[in-house]
C-alpha cells in the first residue's frame, strides 16, 4: 500500500480544488482529506485517472465510492469534535470512515452489502485506521452502542429513519440524504437538549439508494 509523493501532490490539488472552486471552508475537513490516500480505496488500475477526480466512482456491489465535495460537504456539516462517537451508515470503500477517523472520531459504522463489508475492513487495517465495523441493516442503527453524538447516512434514504433519530444524543446532529429519485436533498437533522428536532435543507446531491430489508 503506497502513498506516493506524486499520489500526495494529487491530494493536495483536489484540497485546492475543494477550498478554491467548490468553497468547502473547514479547515480540519480539508486537512482530513489532505491526509488520507483516497487512491487506496480504488482497485490499482484505476489509481491515476480517479482517485483524485473530484466524481463519485464505481467500487462494485452496485455501489460507489462518494465524490470528495459530497465527503466535504457531509463531514463539514457534522461539526465533529475530537473523541465524539459517529454512527456511519453505509461503510462503503472505508473512505469516508478514514476522513471521519482522521477527524478524530470514534466511529461505528454499519454495511450491509457483505462484499464492501469484507473489502473496507481489509482497507482500513492496512492503513492502521480503527473503526468499529458491523455487517447489518443501518436503518435501524446500532442501539448497543447509542447514543451517538453525530450520526451520518452515506446512501439516499426515502425517508428518515426513526430509529436513527432515537439513537442520536441531546445536541446530536445527522446529515442524511432523502429523495428516491435520482437526487436526493441534504437534511441535517438537530436534537436539541431537550429533544426538539429541527430540520435544514442543504442542497442537492447523488446518491445510490439505501437498501431496506435486504443484506447480501
């Protein structure tokens, strides 16, 4: 696995591109995702014409790895702490997880398409990235481990989990995308101290769709 000086100037561009072009502001965001080596969650072949493209990508099982703004914009919108406890639902690659990690979270992370599962465990231990990894349903969480401070949904959703919701803690924010068509809005989701829920819109974004009672 290398992180090469030229794979590192790639990094350093798409940062560029996401703070200069795209407006992403959060400095802690943008060094995030300076220091994890997207292209090491690509398949080799693909290494130099993708992994520093500022496009979702293909990673199999249906699934892609996300585009780095829709990374920076989610992981901005989380406003993550270091030592918070983030639910991801929908590990995919492991990509977002590492940001997440690098951001100082202590992360649980839910997939349940078995093949991506295998492959992002495989990925992020061999970057020395800790996470708790789970094969299952993320719609309805992990309530062994809440409540979680943030809560971040990487696929469309057609609708808002409630289970989600009861997981998150006082103060808690979710950023999840929802829509069953080809676009779906970022809702960012506040639990305030005394529970009022208050929902914001955050702009149109590209998601494959969320699977509900199905696991492979």
């Amino acid at each position: 696995m290398k992180d090469t000086l030229r794979d590192q100037g790639k990094r350093k561009l798409l940062v560029q591109e996401l703070q200069e072009k795209r407006g992403i502001n959060n400095a802690n965001v943008l060094k995030a995702i300076g220091a994890v080596p997207r292209h090491l969650f690509f398949d080799k072949v693909f290494h130099d014409n993708f992994a520093y493209k500022d496009v979702a990508f293909p990673i199999g099982a249906g699934q892609t790895i996300s585009q780095p703004f829709t990374v920076a914009t989610q992981s901005s919108l989380l406003k993550i702490e270091k030592g918070m406890k983030v639910l991801e639902v929908g590990t995919g690659s492991g990509y977002q997880t590492a940001v997440l990690l690098e951001l100082g979270a202590k992360v649980y992370s839910i997939e349940r398409q078995r093949e991506l599962f295998q492959s992002a465990k495989v990925n992020l231990s061999k970057l020395n990235y800790r996470a708790n990894l789970f094969f299952g349903d993320g719609y309805i969480g992990k309530e062994a481990f809440a409540p979680f401070d943030r809560i971040i949904v990487t696929c469309g959703a057609p609708f808002i989990p409630e289970e989600l919701i009861n997981q998150l803690a006082p103060n808690g924010i979710m950023i999840v995308p929802v829509g069953e068509g080809v676009n779906q809005t970022m809702i960012l989701i506040e639990k305030s101290e005394n529970e009022e829920i208050i929902k914001t819109e955050h702009g149109s974004f590209s998601f494959v769709p969320m699977l509900n009672d199905k696991q492979y």
